[in-house]
C-alpha cells in the first residue's frame, strides 16, 4: 500500500461513525505498539471479559475433553 493509498483509507475512514473510527484507532495502536516492541496492555471490556471466563471455570462451567473432542471433528468434517 503506498502511502497516498494510506491517506486516502484515512480520509475515508473520517466518515465512519464514531465507533467503527475508535475501533480502528485501537487496532493501529496494537499494531504500533508490537512493531516498537511495546507490551501490550489488555483493554477494560477483555479484561472484564478475562475475569468473567475464569469466574465461569471456578464454578465448573467448562467443557469436557470429550465435548471439545466432539467440536473439533465437527469442524474438521466440513
């Protein structure tokens, strides 16, 4: 991608609602981020969605190896 086709996405990426444009921002800073070999700080939402997995596994709300073993061959058939 040269970097008048950069500019142009950027321009486009202007009339994007609100959302899709901070989205955008926090995948550019990701990608900045590891390509100055920064570490990588997890946002609010994964880390609520980080606490809200291991609360589910502490009740015992995970599948079996034979449940996962199922999921996986399903998707290897088709």
């Amino acid at each position: 991608m040269a970097a008048s086709d950069l500019r142009d996405f950027l321009e486009r990426a202007q009339t994007w609602p609100e959302e899709a444009q901070n989205e955008l921002v926090a995948i550019a800073s990701e990608i900045e981020s590891e390509l100055l070999g920064g570490e990588y700080v997890a946002t609010q939402e994964e880390l609520r969605s980080i606490d809200a997995a291991l609360a589910s596994i502490d009740r015992g709300e995970f599948a079996t190896d034979a449940e996962v073993a199922e999921v996986f061959a399903k998707f290897r058939r088709g």
